[in-house]
C-alpha cells in the first residue's frame, strides 16, 4: 500500500526543519516506485494510491518513462525499425531539418496536438512536408505508447488545420503544369540522343516511376498472354532506391544506390506497351551493352540530381552560347522547349494520356501502379478489349504528334 514520508530540504549542506513529502508506491515488478515534491501528506498519498489503481487496472505507465526525452525515444524507435532504405533516409531528415531542432529536450508527456499544430503551421518548408513530420512525430509517439512509456498518443488521428498561406500555396501547387505534350516529349526525347531520349519516352508514355525506370533490363522486355490476348509488355519488379545510409544512431554512412523490390503488391505490374514503344524498346535492348536499360555512359545508375542537371535542364529548358576557353569548346545556344519538364512530369504526362482517351479506371490503376481505393477494386477488372484500346490510344497519341511535328522518325 502507499505510503508517504517526510524529506527535509537541504542548505549548505545541513538538514533545515522545512521539509516536503514523497510518496511510495509499489510498482508491477514489485519493487517501490517514489515520487517526491507534494506539499502535503494527504496529495502524496493520493497520487501513490493512483498509481496503485492504475496497476491494478492495468493502465500504469511509469512516470519515470514519460519523462524520456522525444530525441532519445526517436532514436531508439529509429535503430528498431527496418524499413526500405530510402524511407530511412527521408524519415532521417525531416527528423534532423525540421523535427529535432524543435522537440529534442522535450519529455514525451509534455507533448501535445496544439503545440505540435501551431509548430507545423510555422515551419520554414513547404506543406506537405510539414505534415508529414507531424505524421512522423505521430508514428514515434504511438511507438512510445505500444512500449508502455505514455497512455495516449495526443497527436494519432488528429488532421492538421492549415493557414491561409497554406492553402493558397498547395492551390497554386496544384495549377501547375506537370504534363508535357506529346510534341514536347518528342523533341526534348530526340535533343537527348538515342540513349537518354529513349528513357525519356518510355517514362511518358508508360508512366514508370524513376527508381523502377533504372532497374530495367533488356529481360524485363516480355509479354502479355491471358484469354487469347497477347502484346509486348514490360516488367516493373525491382526499383533503384537511392538514399543515405544511416547506422543504428542515425549517423551518415555514405550514399547508396541498392536495388530493391518494389514497394507495393501494385507497383509490382506488367505495363503493355504501345507497337511504336515496343519496337523502339526492343531495338534499344539489342543495341544497348550494360546490364540496364538506361544507364549513364560511365555505366552504374543514374543520379536523380545528376540525370536532371546533365539531360533534363539541358535539353528542356535550352541553354545560352558558351564561348570557347581554354579546356572548353564553343556551343551554340540551344532554345528552351519546355522549362522544368522534370521525369515526375513525365509520369503524370502518362497518366493525363490515359485520361485523355478514356482508359477505364480499372486499367489505368493497374497500369500506374497505384491502388485502387473502394469496391469498385474489388468487382473490376481489366478486360482484352480496355487493353487494346488504351494501346490504340498511345498510338494514336504518338502517331498524331509525329504527324504535327513532320518527323518519320524520332531519331534522324
């Protein structure tokens, strides 16, 4: 049972008759647990015969625990959890960037939803990024609740309430244009030569994601066979995760290009391939000498960074006339054709396609890669004849632009 004893203050080293009162309690373990500083017998003996309920009831938490300091905990639910490389690396930094430097020293007790709100709502980043470290900051705090360390996590379930600017800002995000036509992916495609352009193309008109794009090999070239229909596909099983390698403290071990599996059961897919993109792929793999499809010609994988500086930015947004220097060649200017066309772009240009000439939504899902939220998941499937007509669509699409822009071939 609880049970209170006086503790006489200090100074100088000598005992004075002022004195408060700690409470002991015993603990599940069934050593005594104390918790000094009431100002009266009677409020110490309250709280230790809580803590005894609460035991008994068992929904204690040790006080001593809810004092840990959030940095601490985050780097201990950190060091447990193993998830895919890159997600380590993001969740590493919006700890060091944003989160760390706010709430390092503070117990995890003392945290609460109007504080962890107003926070986001001031952070110097953009908005989707400030939420996502209050769903960062949910999920270390829903660790501390499942290790026994605090009753409730204040911040699970909770939907953040954006400012003004906020808004205006993710609007204005949304208007932007992040399609390109299909004029604009051919001629930004033929500027970049026949190795880079062909990765270029093959990102708009089959939507790959960047990471999956790099790990394909001339094998993932297949085809698709099912009910008496077949056509020429490519199989999307593995992506290039490029991250920071990180130890079990979070400390920097050097950056990494690995390739790993897929991350969903829905980005793992076949994509059909359009007639023109299939013989342009097919001829590419024959003619192509390293292990992937589109590789930098030094061999390895393409830096994200690298690919959008030395192929993107050079050959979308055009470039000034360089003089000649010593050590550098004189180079005309090159005329933009479309500034900041990035590889995302190009993803969501695949996806405009497809909306562009009606592909049912149960292939368009399955084609990107995404899943499908509702029933309809469920009860719909792709048939032969949504297949064909997507690809008749992609061809027309393609076919169409060639015409426009008079051009027998996408590379002369």
């Amino acid at each position: 049972m609880a049970y209170a004893e006086k503790v006489y203050k200090v100074k100088n080293g000598k005992a004075t008759k002022q004195f408060t009162w700690r409470v002991r309690y015993k603990k599940p373990d069934g050593t005594w647990g104390s918790e000094p500083g009431f100002p009266t017998k009677k409020l110490a003996e309250e709280y230790g015969e809580q803590q005894e309920a609460a035991i008994r009831a068992g929904r204690w938490t040790d006080p001593a625990l809810a004092q840990t300091q959030f940095g601490a905990w985050a780097r201990e639910w950190m060091a447990a959890k193993a998830p895919r490389g890159r997600t380590v690396t993001t969740r590493w930094a919006r700890l060091e960037a944003h989160i760390l430097p706010r709430w390092e020293t503070v117990p995890i007790q003392q945290i609460t939803w109007f504080d962890a709100e107003q926070w986001a709502n001031n952070l110097g980043c953009d908005d989707v990024t400030a939420t996502h470290c209050l769903t960062l900051m949910s999920q270390i705090l829903t660790g501390a609740v499942d290790k026994g360390m605090i009753l409730v996590n204040p911040l699970f379930g909770r939907r953040r309430s954006r400012t003004a600017a906020a808004k205006v800002e993710q609007a204005e995000r949304e208007d932007a244009k992040l399609w390109a036509p299909p004029e604009v992916v051919l001629q930004v495609a033929r500027r970049a030569g026949p190795l880079d352009g062909m990765h270029i193309l093959t990102t708009a008109f089959t939507g790959v994601r960047w990471g999956e794009s790099l790990a394909l090999r001339p094998s993932s070239l297949s085809k698709r066979d099912e009910s008496g229909y077949t056509c020429p596909t490519i199989v999307v099983a593995e992506e290039v995760a490029e991250y920071a390698k990180r130890g079990s403290a979070g400390e920097r071990l050097g950056m990494v290009l690995d390739l790993e599996p897929v991350k969903t059961r829905e980005s793992r897919r076949q994509i059909d391939l359009p007639p023109f993109l299939a013989d342009l792929l097919a001829a590419h793999a024959v003619s192509t000498k390293g292990e992937f499809l589109f590789m930098p010609r030094g061999g390895g994988h393409w830096r994200r960074g690298n690919f959008g500086r030395q192929v993107m930015r050079r050959h979308a947004d055009g470039q000034k006339a360089v003089t000649k220097t010593r050590g550098r060649a004189a180079q005309p200017a090159v005329e933009p054709i479309m500034k900041g066309l990035t590889m995302r772009a190009l993803r969501h240009t695949h996806d405009t396609y497809q909306e562009q000439i009606g592909v049912k939504p149960a292939l368009a899902f399955e084609q990107a890669g995404h899943r499908r939220p509702g029933i309809k998941a469920v009860y719909q499937h792709p048939t032969p004849e949504m297949r064909r007509e997507r690809l008749d669509g992609l061809q027309e699409i393609y076919e169409s632009a060639m015409r426009s822009l008079g051009w027998a071939t996408v590379w002369e």
